[in-house]
C-alpha cells in the first residue's frame, strides 16, 4: 500500500528487488537457496505448455473482444520498449515475484493452513494485492486469476525456476497482446 501511495522514494523495481533480496536472506538461512531450483530445475512439470497455450488463447480473445484496436499494440507501436521488456521482465520482475510470493510465501506461512487451497488462495490474493500499485481494476482481476494460477502451479511441483517461466510467459503475453498499459508505469 506504501508504493501504490507512493510514499516510497525511487522506482518500484528497487523496492522489489529489496524485498526479494530479504526474502532469499531468509531463504538462505533455512536452507533454502532461492537460486538452486536454477541449478536443477527439473523436467517440465505436466501441463506448463498447455496452461500458458490457453491462457494465450484466453488473452488474446479478450483483447480481440474488448479492446481490438489494442491487439499487439506494444509490438507494433513501440517495438523497441517490447524487446526491452521481453527481455528484462522475466529477470527484473516475474522471478523477483516469484522468490517472494512463492518460495518464500509457501516455505513461511505453510504451517499456517491444514489445507493446500488455502495456502494457494491466500499466496494468490497477496499476489494480486501487490498490483494495487496500479490503480485499475482489470490489473488486479488479471493478477488475481494469475496469482491463483501460478500458486496452484507451485503448490504442484514446487519449482521456483518453472514457476517464474510460467509467470514470465504470462506477462510476456500481457503486453505482447495488448494489455501492458494496465502493468506499465514507465515513458
């Protein structure tokens, strides 16, 4: 709420990558190294493809549907911002989000729920919460819905490097099909 209120000084992203940074802190001392799973991900956990395939599906009928003129709109109009993004996001933003919201979130408040969907729901509305950062509700339904998804996926296969794929595809397709201005607060 301090950063949607801006009572925070400097950019966003600093104050995520200091959040992240005291989340792996206390990863590390439990044994946890945010950075492992890198290491050895695993194979690709059931279903991944076919998930992000939908939800591309998903993405782009709703911009098609509510918001034509806006279809590829980044790519199309500010291509060099889209690579930017493309390029960054999935480093600076959705495996920062990650190490907080699942990694740490699941390894820190797991004792606090006797059942898994509630650990899920709740890593899934402080997701979405976190998106109040900017100011319209289709950023905090989307975030909802993909806050509830990547919990769900986590709860699965317990995968930080698998999760932040599956996140960093989600936010790729966002802005790649022209719902990025609800997520985008830069020139």
């Amino acid at each position: 709420m301090v950063m949607a209120l801006d009572w925070l000084p400097g950019h966003k992203i600093l104050w995520l990558g200091g959040a992240t940074l005291g989340c792996g802190l206390w990863l590390f001392r439990t044994r946890e190294a945010p950075l492992a799973p890198f290491r050895r991900p695993g194979p690709l956990p059931r279903g991944l493809a076919g998930r992000i395939f939908v939800c591309a599906l998903a993405l782009a009928a709703l911009v098609l549907l509510l918001e034509p003129d806006r279809f590829l709109e980044l790519p199309r109009r500010r291509p060099q911002l889209w690579l930017l993004i493309t390029a960054l996001y999935p480093l600076l933003s959705a495996f920062p989000q990650e190490v907080i919201y699942r990694q740490f979130f699941f390894k820190r408040y797991a004792p606090l729920f006797s059942q898994r969907s509630g650990l899920v729901l709740v890593s899934g509305l402080a997701f979405a919460y976190l998106h109040v950062i900017y100011a319209n509700i289709p950023a905090l339904i989307l975030s909802l819905a993909g806050g509830l998804l990547l919990a769900r996926s986590y709860a699965q296969h317990r995968s930080l490097f698998w999760v932040s794929v599956e996140h960093a595809a989600y936010g790729l397709l966002v802005f790649t099909l022209g719902l990025g201005r609800y997520f985008y607060q830069g020139p």
